[in-house]
C-alpha cells in the first residue's frame, strides 16, 4: 500500500458529492497528485482549501495509480 507525506502546494479543488472534494497538489517529491479529501467542501476546510496554498499532505491508496484518500493541513 503506497502512502507519503509531503509539503505541498494546492493547484485546484473540485467538489465531489455533498461533502467531499478531490484537490490536485503539486510535490517536490512526488510531483502533482490528485486525492479525495472527505469533509474537503465543508465551512471549516474552506479557508485551507485555496488554490496556492502551502500545506502538509498525507496521501494514501491501494495503488499508486488510484485516486487515493488525502488528508491536508495548513502550514
């Protein structure tokens, strides 16, 4: 199961249902990734999830082809 942690830095956020929000975040590391990130659309996350900030990312998934699950933190 491949999973890292990275700074990174939010390019775009998409909303995903009612609740959720896939965000593609650009890495040193790891390049750009995308991710779904539950609770991503709520009032609390929507100060964090701005195109251009700095966050923490912890990306996790079955394969490292998939989508997989982030979560983020501002810096």
């Amino acid at each position: 199961m491949p999973d890292w942690q990275a700074e990174a830095i939010i390019l775009s956020v998409r909303p995903h249902g009612e609740g959720s929000a896939v965000v593609s975040v650009l890495t040193a590391d790891y390049g750009r990734h995308a991710g779904l990130v539950r609770g991503g659309a709520s009032s609390k996350m929507r100060g964090i999830m701005q195109p251009g900030n700095r966050v923490r990312v912890s990306w996790r998934a079955r394969l490292s082809e998939q989508l997989g699950k982030m979560q983020i933190e501002l810096v």
